[in-house]
C-alpha cells in the first residue's frame, strides 16, 4: 500500500472519530448529562525484565488490598514458542511490584493470563495453550531466512513434543490457589478461554464468559461454577446477529450490574468490525439477547463496576489515536459515555489490553501491554488516575 493511502486512510479514521466524538459530546449535552473527564496523574513502566516481550496482563485487587498482576511473559515476540504465565503482586497500590513469578511454563505458548479473587479469597488464573507460531517455524525452515540461533532456539522449543502430543496440549486451562498465591493446583480445564477470566456473581456463583478455542463445538457462550472455580459447566451459547459467523467472536468479559449480566464481545464480523458487542442476560445467564454494537471502536473490553454503582469499560485502541481508553456508563450498560483517553502515545497497534482496578481511594489503576517505539520487546505499562466527575 502507498504512503498516501496510508495517509488518507489515516486522515479519514481521524476525522471519523472526531465526528464520532462531537456526536457523543453533543448526544450527552441534550440528554442532560454530566461530560465525564479523567485526570492521569502517572503513567510508567513496570515489566522488569527487558530482554523479554510482555502482552495480555490482566489486574485484580483482592478484598485485602494487594494487587495481583497476571501476563504472558518471558517471550521472544508476539507469536512464539517460550510464552509462560506470570505473576507480579503489589502491596502498596502499584508503586512498587515484585519479581516476575512463574505460574504456568507447558511446552507450547501460553498467552492471555486473566485472573480473579473468589468471594471465599480463592485466586483463580486463566489462560490458553497455542501453536499460532508453527507457520513462521515452518516458512522459515523452507526459506532459510533466519540467523541459525534462532531457527536453532524455536525448532528445540517446537520438538520437544511430537505432533499428536502437541496437539493434545491445546486446551483453555484454569490454576487456582487457596492460600493466597503461596501455592498453586496444576492446571485443569475451563471449558471456554477469555482474557480476563470469570467474574463473581452476587449469587456465589462464577461466570465464565468466553468461547471453546480448541474442544468442544468452538461455542461462544457461558460456563459456570458452583464450587469456587473447581470444575466447570456449560450453562448457555450466546447466540450471534443474522449475518455474524460465531467463529468471529472473541475474546469476552461479564459484569454483573443492575440485576443483570452484561457481557462485551470483540467482534470480527465485516458488520461493525473491530467494534464491541454488548448483550444482557436478566436470568443469571440462561439466556441472552442478540449482540448489539454500542458505538465503542476498540478492543477487548474488560468490564469493571466502580463503587458508586457506574460501569467502567477499558480498551485499547489500535487506530489513531493509539493507546488505551475508557468509557462510564450509569444505566447499566443501556448507554456508555464519550471515551476517556487513559494513553495515546503508542508507537503500533501492538498494544492494549487493559485491564483496571479501583483503588482504596476511589482511584484507578489500568495495566496494558505496548510495544515501544525504543525497544521490540513490548512491556507492561500502568497508569494511575481519577473521575473528575
């Protein structure tokens, strides 16, 4: 593609999202409400180990204050072999983190940690095996176009296992600890895989909203648990708009508000593209009403219920401008507000992710991953920052 279509197709999204902002600016005005604004008041690194690339963390702060931070980390590059989970805690509100700790290390990639605290303070974390990095393998082995060492490093990764065995590996898992972090059970199957992992419904129950990767009917739908996240079951398929294939829904995350659960898809669908979906389900997840764009460009959401009762969505945003944003919602997710930049100073679209906490203050904490313009290993980024109203 030439630099000036390059160019137009930038200038065209540009003026689109400022048309789409004076539309939400002006929609708000007549309806009376309060334009939302944040103040970010720090944003900084905090992945320490440069020489690796960091993607997909996922935030929670537990009933006793600590943060729990989950990534892929200590990889070579956003598709490889050596992907493993990680864990990082902070006890004093994301000003200080401790070393990287190993959760999950299989022999294939494990990408997109989520992670939840249970009502009963059990600590569960997600995540998913993949092999989305055999193709490079083998086009470089027929083109030979890598330096030695690498080829060397990704073909001792790829053999440790033999083809059926590989393939046996693929599953969306689950590891869960009942004293804290101290310790952890081996990994277990969760059915369906998300980035962010289940939620803690008011009725003790854990949804899990998500889609079958590599087992089942590849469904896009619900699981839950009735036993603080030790097995789970199938509880409902979340059924797609006519003209939307199922197999181009990703990537969910629930949020329990106002007698309902409101889940968020990222949709891939040529219908509103790269837009998330929202759909409600007022009978605990039983049954769901058809997915419906709401206006947000941006993807994957994660859901969050603030104190005072509003919803928070946070998602990256891989089209000028680049970075992350945030959008309030106080009618439980029937309308969401304009967005609120959390970052916008990204050098690609490698980046995103966010996941965010609030803070003993009524303050807010959002971890990402990015890929700097300084460095190609991409690392985890943090911003901490308020409501203004």
């Amino acid at each position: 593609m030439s630099t000036s279509s390059l160019s137009r197709r930038h200038f065209v999204q540009g003026m689109s999202s400022a048309l789409l902002a004076t539309v939400a600016s002006k929609a708000s005005a007549q309806n009376g409400k309060t334009m939302p604004k944040i103040k970010v008041h720090d944003t900084r690194i905090i992945s320490v180990e440069p020489q690796y690339y960091c993607g997909w963390p996922t935030l929670t702060r537990r009933q006793n204050g600590e943060l729990v931070l989950v990534y892929s980390g200590r990889r070579e590059a956003h598709v490889c072999p050596f992907g493993r989970v990680q864990m990082m805690t902070s006890r004093d509100d994301g000003a200080t983190w401790s070393w990287p700790r190993v959760l999950l290390d299989s022999a294939l990639d494990d990408r997109d940690a989520g992670v939840l605290e249970t009502a009963r303070g059990t600590l569960l974390v997600t995540s998913f095996t993949s092999l989305a990095y055999q193709p490079q393998l083998l086009a470089a082995q027929q083109k030979g176009d890598w330096p030695p060492e690498k080829l060397t490093r990704w073909k001792a990764a790829h053999e440790r296992l033999d083809d059926a065995t590989r393939q046996a590996e693929l599953g969306q898992w689950m590891l869960r600890s009942t004293d804290g972090g101290l310790t952890w059970s081996p990994r277990y199957a969760s059915l369906v895989n998300s980035p962010h992992g289940p939620i803690q419904l008011r009725d003790n129950r854990l949804l899990y909203a998500g889609k079958e990767l590599w087992t089942g009917e590849k469904r896009v739908g619900v699981c839950e648990s009735r036993d603080d996240g030790q097995s789970w079951q199938w509880l409902s398929a979340i059924a797609p708009r006519t003209g939307d294939k199922t197999e181009n829904y990703h990537e969910l995350h629930a949020v329990e508000s106002g007698g309902k659960i409101i889940v968020h898809i990222r949709n891939e669908n040529p219908q509103n593209d790269g837009e998330t979906l929202q759909c409600e389900s007022s009978d605990g997840g039983k049954t769901w009403t058809t997915p419906r764009p709401i206006g947000v460009w941006g993807l994957p959401s994660f859901l969050l219920r603030l104190r005072d009762g509003r919803l928070l969505m946070s998602y990256g945003h891989r089209r000028a401008p680049l970075g992350n944003q945030a959008r309030l919602s106080d009618d439980n997710g029937q309308s969401w507000s304009e967005p609120l930049v959390i970052s916008q100073d990204a050098a690609s679209g490698d980046l995103g992710y966010p996941s965010t906490v609030q803070l003993a203050d009524g303050s807010l904490l959002t971890v990402w991953y990015e890929q700097l313009s300084t460095s190609p290993k991409a690392v985890l980024r943090q911003a901490h920052w308020t409501l203004e109203n």
